[in-house]
C-alpha cells in the first residue's frame, strides 16, 4: 500500500463552495448524492464498480462538483477513495480541495512522478485526490497509452472506489477514451440548459466507446418546497 504525502490541513470552510456533502451532510442535496451512490452500487448487481467515470455533454453542467460530491459519500461511508482529474485541459480538482497543482496524473503517467508523490491527503477521513498535474501537450495520448492502463490497474489494488473526473464528451476525446477503461460512466446533464440533442449525441458517443452507462445524474433541478422529498429530509434534525 502506498504511503500518502500529508497535505496542510484545511478548515471545513473551504470545502463549503462546492461541497455540500461535507458542509451540510444533512441537506436534500446531500441526501441525493448518497441516493446516487447507492444507486451506483446497485446498477450492476453481478460486477464490482471500482472505477467510475464522471462527464458531461458540454462544459458547465456539473461534472467536477458531482464528481467530488460522489468522492465524499463514499469516503463518508468508509470506502478508500481516489478522486482523479483527469480534466488535463482544464483542471479545477486542485481548487476544489485547496491543493497544490505541481504534480498529478500528467507527472505520473510522462514518469515524473512516482504515485507517493502525485496523491495527495483531503481533510475528509478515506478520501485521496490525484491532480491533474501540469497541463500537457497530448492529454487524449497520455488516456490511452499503456501507462493509463498500468496505472488504473495498480490503483484498483490499493483503493476501493476510484473516480475520474473527465472533460466534457463532446468537447474532446479524452472522456471517450477513459470511459472505455473503467466499469462504469455516469453522464451528468444540466437542467433547463442542456439540450436533447447534445444530450443524445453524448449518449451516442460512449456507446461507441463501448462504455458501461450506469445513468444520468440530473444537476440544478429544483425541488418544490411542497415536494414529499424536501418534506421529508428537509425537516431533518
């Protein structure tokens, strides 16, 4: 098992911008995201999901804030987890958990980094954060080179939950190549934004990637305060 370099500790404040699984575990928004986990853990009884792949159509829709929040419910739950950026065009992982950006997945998989090096502590308790890294010339070159594929398979062995979080699908290639490698893709799509044929076409392109759709996680719906689901968590104590 590899022995994790310990990051400054940060206060629960600076997780509050984006995490609300952390900040307030007991809102309807939190309550959604253990549904989706447990939705996640029941999408395919017969295999195991250990890596799971989060992306979107287009930029903008959600894909980070969903995929730290997933990271966060299932560290919650006692689960050793990674949360990778594999968004080595625009990463945004590091400033999510107020981590430094100099070593990542793009130092890991160029041989500048050994493992030790390039994971890093969160101050959620079983929740581990891989950077990016330093933006590279080939990102969607480095997702499919041998060395991805090492490393996914020598991560599965010293983590229980691995989450990728990719670039939008249609936007570059990167997520058609990713979403190939793990058991499972989870499309998040933004409402009242996104479009069906945008929505469709991102559908289209990981079935062609032979990815495993484990669903769609609808962001930004907003429940009505009359709604039986608000009236029944939302009065949580």
């Amino acid at each position: 098992m590899f022995k994790k370099k310990k990051s400054s500790k940060r206060t629960p404040s600076t997780l509050a911008r984006k995490l609300i699984t952390v900040e307030n575990p007991k809102a309807v928004v939190s309550e959604q995201f253990r549904t989706l986990r447990t939705n996640i853990n029941f999408s395919n009884p017969d295999k195991v999901l250990k890596t799971i792949l989060v992306t979107s159509s287009s930029p903008g829709e959600g894909k980070s804030t969903t995929s730290a929040n997933i990271a966060s419910v299932y560290a919650q739950e006692g689960k050793r987890v990674l949360l990778i950026d594999a968004d080595m065009r625009k990463p945004t992982v590091h400033h999510t958990f107020a981590l430094k950006n100099t070593k990542g997945l793009s130092s890991v998989l160029t041989r500048q980094a050994t493992l030790t090096e390039a994971v890093q502590e969160t101050t959620i308790d079983s929740l581990f954060v891989m950077t990016s890294g330093p933006i590279p010339p080939n990102p969607a070159e480095l997702l499919a080179s041998n060395s991805m594929e090492q490393l996914i398979v020598e991560l599965g062995a010293n983590y229980d939950f691995i989450i990728f979080d990719a670039p939008p699908i249609l936007s570059v290639t990167d997520a058609q190549i990713l979403s190939n490698r793990c058991d499972g893709t989870v499309l998040v799509v933004k409402a009242g934004e996104a479009e069906k044929a945008m929505v469709q076409k991102a559908k289209d392109s990981l079935v062609a990637s032979q990815a495993n759709i484990l669903g769609v996680v609808l962001n930004n719906f907003v429940l009505a305060k009359d709604h039986y689901y608000y009236q029944y968590y939302g009065q949580a104590e």
